[in-house]
C-alpha cells in the first residue's frame, strides 16, 4: 500500500472508531519550518477551538513495519484524547490583547528557507535571520506548546507587527537561558564519572566552547533576537565570542581570544547542518559573531561560504 492508498484507507478506519457527533476528522499539510510540509490529521471536537495535529509519515513508517491500520488510528484518536485531556481551558488563551501578552515569546529562523511562510507572519529580520512571534499554549502536549502568531491574529488582537514583536522579545529576554561549558554538559549526557570525562576531555580538548539554550531544549536560538540577555551571557564568557548555529534550539558559543579559525568554524557548521541537523530544526550555514563594546551581531563568514538555504522537502519522523 503506498503512501496515498495508507491516507486514504487510515481516513475510512478513523471514521468508524470516532464519535462523528462530537468530532470533526480533518487531514490537512501544515508548513513547517524551513519550507518542510508534513501531513497530518486533526481530530478537533466541536466545541473546541483548538486541537493537536498529528503528523503522519511517523505513522506510516509504523504501517510499513507490519502495524494495522486500525491499531494505528486507535493509536492517533488515543493520543489526541490524551493531548487534549491534559490541557485545561485556562491553557488555551483567548485572542485578545490581555490573554496573550504575556504568552508571547520568539523563535529565530532562517528568512530564505522560510519565504513562503513570512508572508503571512509578522517577523524581523537579523542577518540572514527572522524573528517570529509565537503564543505560548501551556499544555506541553501540543507539539512544541506554542501557535505562531499570523497576520490574521494581529487583525483580531488589533495591534501592529512592531507592538507584537517588541512584546515578546522583551518576555523571552526575561526567560531563563542556560550558558554551559561543552565540557560539562558532554559529562552530563554521557553520565561518566569526572576522572574518565577529565580523559576524555583532554585527549580532544579545542577551544573552550559553551552551549546556549533554554531549559525545555526548545527555541534557544531565540537569544540572538534579545540583546540583553545575549549581551549578559557573552559577559559572562568574559570575551567576544564566535556564534555557532547549533540549531533553532540551541547556539554555540566560542570565545575569540581561542584563536580558531572562522572558515574552519564555517567549515563546520556546514558539514553538521547536512549530516546531522534535522532538516526543520536547520538554522544557518553562517557562523555570527558578537561584539560586546559595540553591543553588535554580525555575520563573521560573510564571503568565505556561500549563504546556504536548509534544503526544502518533507522531513522524516517528526512526531506530535
């Protein structure tokens, strides 16, 4: 059974395991970061205004594996119900000014990968880089627990780009980001005691490099859009630091007075960006710098690597 022949067959066996009376079946695509689009299927109640979707090439991987079709759609209308379950009405803000607010926060993304998708989202751009507002959705169930704010909502919340932007790049500067030398968080992922790590360490020791993020390991590129954190963080590194894209998740920080290479830093990235980095989770090609005098992020490879745009396609396992 191919890929269509699967949604076709799941749809049909969704609508006899579901109470039609109370829910609305919908398979729809949804434009993911960097040009990704996945399809996925909503089973949304009535009296509901939101609802998760539920991504479905993970599924089909699952079909593929010898999984019925009935096991699989039990599995997806389960996980909508328990998504739903933990998620109370105070969660789900209404769209006014007043509800959200203070939900607001930003994500940093890569403007040239994500055209089709900033035509309808406000944004900023840093470099070669965007700022998108997003609505903090409390329950953690759905996906990454926020909604991007769209031109339409600024319509119904009656406030401008820059009003929305402002608001929620001075939230997320007040967030909690986490400033930790490699060394320490390579010890705590590999759960080895400190004289084995100290060995380890040490037969491959670089420069001294720091990883930048926020506690629930989501959106910790989005420092680079808030100043004063990004400026009190690179103080406390005590040097100008090289800026590594980890990822929309997380930057790397490299202090300058190392003495690295930038086209090896470059070199780097690039070569992570396409063997390891999940294509929605791709940031950029570019290696940034930061200037604590001058308070100023700038590119630091302009001209030694050509800009790259995360490749567009449809990523593979992604989940709710």
């Amino acid at each position: 059974m191919n890929y269509k022949e699967f949604e076709n067959e799941l749809n049909t066996t969704l609508h006899k395991i579901v109470d039609l009376e109370t829910y609305n079946i919908v398979f729809q695509g949804q434009l993911k970061n960097n040009g990704q689009y996945l399809d996925g299927v909503v089973i949304k109640a009535k009296d509901n205004i939101i609802a998760p979707i539920i991504y479905l090439d993970s599924w089909y991987d699952e079909y593929l594996r010898g999984k019925s079709i009935e096991d699989i759609a039990e599995g997806i209308y389960n996980l909508t119900c328990k998504s739903m379950n933990n998620i109370s009405p105070d969660d789900i803000p209404k769209l006014d000014w007043d509800a959200i607010k203070e939900r607001l926060t930003v994500a940093v993304i890569n403007a040239d990968a994500n055209v089709e998708m900033l035509v309808n989202t406000p944004h900023r751009r840093i470099e070669d880089l965007a700022v998108i507002p997003k609505i903090l959705v409390k329950g953690d169930t759905l996906g990454n627990g926020t909604i991007r704010v769209t031109k339409e909502i600024l319509g119904k919340i009656g406030k401008t780009k820059d009003e929305v932007l402002n608001q929620a790049i001075n939230n997320t500067n007040q967030l909690n980001f986490s400033c930790r030398n490699m060394y320490d968080v390579l010890k705590d992922n590999i759960g080895v005691d400190s004289d084995m790590m100290d060995e380890l360490y040490c037969s491959t020791q670089g420069p001294q490099m720091y990883v930048v993020t926020l506690p629930n390991g989501i959106d910790g590129a989005s420092i680079l859009a808030c100043r004063e954190r990004l400026q009190n963080v690179v103080e406390s590194i005590g040097d100008d630091v090289y800026i590594l894209p980890s990822s929309t998740d997380e930057v790397l920080m490299i202090p300058k007075k190392s003495g690295i290479d930038v086209e090896s830093l470059a070199n780097m990235v690039h070569e992570v960006n396409h063997t390891e980095v999940a294509p929605d989770k791709n940031l950029s090609d570019n290696v940034y710098q930061y200037d604590r005098a001058a308070k100023k992020l700038s590119i630091a490879t302009a001209g030694i690597v050509e800009k790259h745009v995360p490749v567009r396609g449809k990523a593979k396992h992604m989940s709710v």
